[in-house]
C-alpha cells in the first residue's frame, strides 16, 4: 500500500480496505476442490470485520523505515505478505480463544464466534490451524532478499510461539482465581498481546529494510504499544458494553482472570497508559515525519473505545 498524504482516519480506512483485498486473494477461495466447508470458515475467520490494527502497524513501520525519497513497488507487495501474515496469525489465535476449552465465548467482533456461527468445535479448531501455515506462505512469497524473509519467518514465529503468544495465553489460563503481581502480568500480557503487536512494527521495518538506527526506535515503540494495548483492553472490559465491544463485556472478572484493572486499579492503569503513550512517541522522535502514520496509530491504539 503506498502512503499518501491526507488524514490519518481515511489512511486507516484505506489500509483497512487494501489490507482486507489481500486477504481475499491470499485465502483458499470457495469454488475450490478442496475441503468447502473448511475454508468457509476460513474466510468467516478472517474476512469479518476487524480494525487490522496489526496490519497497519506493519505498513506504517514500513512506511518509516523507507530510504527517504525511495517507493518501492516490490516493498509495497512485501509489506501486504507481512500485514497478510499478522491477521492470519491473529485471526487464528482468536478462533482458538472463543472455544469451550478456552475462554468459551459466542461473539466476536459484533458476530457469532467461527465455532457458534458453524455449530462445529472441531471445524472452528481446524480452521485456525490452517491460518497457521497461510501465515507463513504469505512470507516466504514476499519478493524481497531471501535473508529478509528468513527475519521475517523467524520473528513471527517466535512472536506466536510459546515464548510469545502462545505460551502467554497458557499463562493466562493458568493464572484464573490467582493473584498475579504486576512484574508477572506484564510479562505474561508482553507475550500474549505485545509480541504479536511487537513483530508486525518490527515486521515492517524488516520488509522496508530499516537502518539500525530506526530498527531501535522500532523496538522501543513497539514495546510500549505491545503492553498498552492490553491496558487498554482490560479498561474497557470493565467500562464498555458488549454492544460497544463486539465482544462479551466483563469476561474477565467473571473468569477470574488477572487484569492490569484488578491490581493496579482503573485509575492508576489510565495513568500507566499515558505514561505508555509518552515512552511510544519518544521512541520515534530519531525517525523524523516519517513516523507520524505510527504516532497517529498510538494514540489511536490508546483512544480506542472497542
């Protein structure tokens, strides 16, 4: 997606757009041989509405990362594979999440849960396996150096593994009815929502081959947005309504699970997410106008109401 100059709601509606156009192209299509009713959940999966929040994060850093005065058609296609990636990895996560076995929920994103909308628990668990391995294909097919997809695959990887989101979300089910301290939450929260936020900035540099100056301030920034978007979510399933949400209000507390709101308390994690937004927005003073599609995006990250 090439940047264009104009207000950063519309540009967030176009990477919505443009970001949603890949993902049809790059999902098994309907009409194929293969298994239907498998890749109908795909789609529903992947296809529903959604803030790609993690995909924009990836053009926006590849958007801070170019050589100034450098557009790049193949880095622009490179750039789609990774955002494609970061909602194939996310969508999947979230199928997996709503099932019985885990949080058990029936809405997402304002509709039926994959597992509800299919009366299958099985098709739903299958269908974001099979997001999994797209995820991947859509990096290895990035027309960029061979050593940059190798980055790429591996900081994905380890971002959706189990010293990231995967083994921060066997904490959380772990750590139901139990008191938490805040070193412990934020570590769990670091690898069950940032490292995923945290690789797609990362993954956009990477694709636009960023300097180890910007590489920093990448991380830096993506540290920070990592954490606050889980601050975030824990207010507002205390202050939002399903309606609001799209999702089931106040699951948490009724799970017993620990929050950033049930240790540190709503104010005190408010104030945590200003501290979060001044520390993202330092990180990218050495990148210069260029990051500014990334600063609109933490505040936008940070004033979210669902």
């Amino acid at each position: 997606m090439t940047a264009v100059a104009g207000a950063f709601d519309q540009w967030l509606q176009d990477a919505v757009v443009h970001v949603g156009a890949v993902l049809e192209e790059v999902l098994p299509p309907l009409e194929d041989d293969g298994p239907a009713r498998l890749h109908e959940a795909m789609r529903y999966a992947v296809l529903g509405p959604g803030k790609r929040i993690r995909a924009a994060l990836v053009l926006a850093a590849g958007e801070a990362s170019r050589t100034p005065g450098v557009a790049s058609a193949v880095q622009d296609l490179g750039l789609d594979g990774a955002a494609a990636a970061v909602e194939l990895i996310h969508a999947y996560s979230l199928v997996h999440d709503d099932l019985p076995c885990m949080d058990d929920d029936d809405l997402r994103r304002g509709r039926p849960t994959v597992h509800r909308q299919f009366d299958d628990e099985a098709l739903a668990m299958l269908a974001g396996d099979a997001l999994q391995p797209l995820a991947f294909d859509c990096l290895v097919q990035m027309p960029i150096a061979p050593a940059l997809i190798v980055q790429a695959v591996q900081l994905l990887a380890r971002a959706a593994g189990s010293d990231g989101m995967v083994g921060g979300q066997a904490i959380d089910c772990a750590s139901v009815g139990h008191a938490l301290s805040i070193e412990s939450l934020q570590r769990m929260h670091r690898m069950k929502t940032g490292a995923l936020l945290e690789a797609s900035v990362l993954l956009g540099g990477v694709v636009a081959g960023a300097s180890s100056t910007v590489r920093t301030g990448l991380e830096s920034y993506a540290a920070a947005m990592g954490l606050a978007f889980q601050v975030v979510d824990d207010i507002l399933d205390v202050t939002a309504d399903s309606a609001t949400l799209g999702k089931t209000a106040g699951k948490d507390a009724a799970q017993g699970k620990p929050t950033y709101v049930s240790i540190l308390g709503l104010d005190a994690s408010r104030e945590l997410l200003l501290n979060l937004r001044e520390q993202a927005h330092q990180a990218l003073l050495p990148l210069g106008p260029s990051a500014c599609r990334l600063r609109e995006l933490a505040d936008y990250i940070i004033g979210r109401t669902h």
